[in-house]
C-alpha cells in the first residue's frame, strides 16, 4: 500500500525589522513507503521505515514589508511634504506619516486638525499610512517595525539639524536608517512655517499647500486668502 503525505517547511529569514526580507515555502514529500518507480534504491525492503524524499521541492518565496517612518510637525501638510510622500512610496511598500505630538513648538493647528489634514491628503495615497506618536521617534520606529526614517532635504541650511537628529537617531538605535529625499526644486525653499507666515499677511499660498489645506490656514487665520 502506497501511503505518502506531505509537509511545508516553512524558514523565515530577516535581518532587521523593516528592513525587508524572504518567507521561504519549501515543498517536501515525505513518503512512508516511497514509490519503487521513482526511488527504488532508497526503498527498504521491508518498507517500514520513513524516508524523507525532496520529491517536489519548490521554492516559492514572498517578500517582507519595507516600511519607512516619514515623521514631521506637519503644521500643517504643504506640496514639499507631498513631493517627498510621492518619492518616498516608490521605494516602500508602505510610508507611514507620523505625526509628533511636539507640543513645545505651539503648534497652529491641533493634533487633531493636523491629522484630519493629513488624512484628507496624504493619506489619500497609495501605501501610505497616518499615525501620530509621543516619545522618541526610534521607539515609534521600532514599535511599527520600520527599517527607515525619511527626511526631506530642502537646503544646506537644513543640514546641520538634520545631520545631528539623523546620528542621534543611529545613537539611539542603529537598526533605524535615516534616509534623505530631495524634494523637486521648486518646493526647495517651501516650509509650513513660511507659509503660515504667508497666510497671516493674507498672502496666497494655493500655489504651495492642497486646497484644504488653503482653506483650513484661511478660517484658522480668518483671513480672505485665496483658495481657488
Ligand atoms: O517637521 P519637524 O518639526 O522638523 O519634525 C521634527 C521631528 C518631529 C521629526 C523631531 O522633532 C522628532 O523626531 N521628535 C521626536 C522626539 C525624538 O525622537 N527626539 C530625538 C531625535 S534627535
């Protein structure tokens, strides 16, 4: 009597947390009483015993999820955030937007609000995420598992900060990589600070932030700005 079932060894490799990797399906059969016409040399006479036979062994393999953390004040979203969102996607499978509570910078608009916006913009976007967290930004990267921090690099001016949080960050926790993106030249000088600034002058900032986000800055600010 031929009696064969099979299992799955399943190997999982991973190098770091976020960092990607491979889920390894192996197929063996293991066959009791392997058929004489495929192993007859390995068959024992007596057919007792187990034989553990590749039979079939296909390696199918799925990859991990590479997340980046792109953390920020977000006070609130502007097109540069946008830019880097649009860039940093390309390269994972999932960019989660986080947002710091960061209170001592006062910010203009709530957490609340900040989130709202968010959602209704950039979360809009294919594989990408909005949270908020308190604490250290290496403890939130670790808590969702992300190999990577994103950063927008508008201009040598930002360098200095950016250099120093990013070796801290490595400090704090080398498995998180901090990585820069370039947002496109024209948002280069773009900053929610300037152009909250922009907005309370009554200026209009339709050309650098998401039309909600234009109107949101106009009933904060009570101003008549343009929202097109
Ligand atoms: O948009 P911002 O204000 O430049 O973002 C700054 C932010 C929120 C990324 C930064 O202040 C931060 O990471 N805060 C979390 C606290 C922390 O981890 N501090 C140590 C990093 S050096």
């Amino acid at each position: 009597m031929e009696r064969a079932f099979s299992i799955f060894v399943i190997s999982l490799s991973r190098r770091s947390p976020g960092e990607g990797g491979r889920i390894r399906v192996s197929f063996f059969v293991i066959s009791a009483f392997a058929c004489p016409a495929v192993v007859p040399r390995l068959r024992d006479e007596s057919g007792c015993f187990v034989i553990c036979f590749p039979f079939c062994a296909s390696c199918v393999t799925f990859p991990f999820m590479r997340r980046a953390i792109y953390p920020g004040s977000f006070d609130p979203i502007t097109n540069g955030h946008l830019d880097v969102i649009e860039r940093a996607r390309k390269l994972f499978d999932e960019v989660v937007v986080a947002v710091a509570h960061n209170d001592e910078k006062q910010p203009l608009f709530s957490l609340k609000d900040r989130l709202d916006l968010l959602r209704e913009t950039a979360g809009k976007i294919d594989n990408v995420r909005i949270a908020e967290f308190e604490g250290l930004l290496v403890e939130f990267a670790r808590k969702e598992e992300a190999g990577a921090v994103i950063r927008g690099l508008r201009a040598v001016s930002d360098f200095e900060f950016e250099f120093q949080m990013a070796l801290m960050n490595r400090k704090l926790d080398a498995a998180v990589e901090t990585i820069f993106l370039m947002p496109k030249e024209e948002y280069t000088y773009l900053s929610s600070r300037i152009v909250k600034e922009i907005a309370r002058l009554g200026g209009d900032v339709s050309a650098f932030v998401p039309v909600l986000v234009a109107r949101a800055l106009a009933i904060k600010l009570k101003k008549n700005i343009s929202t097109k």
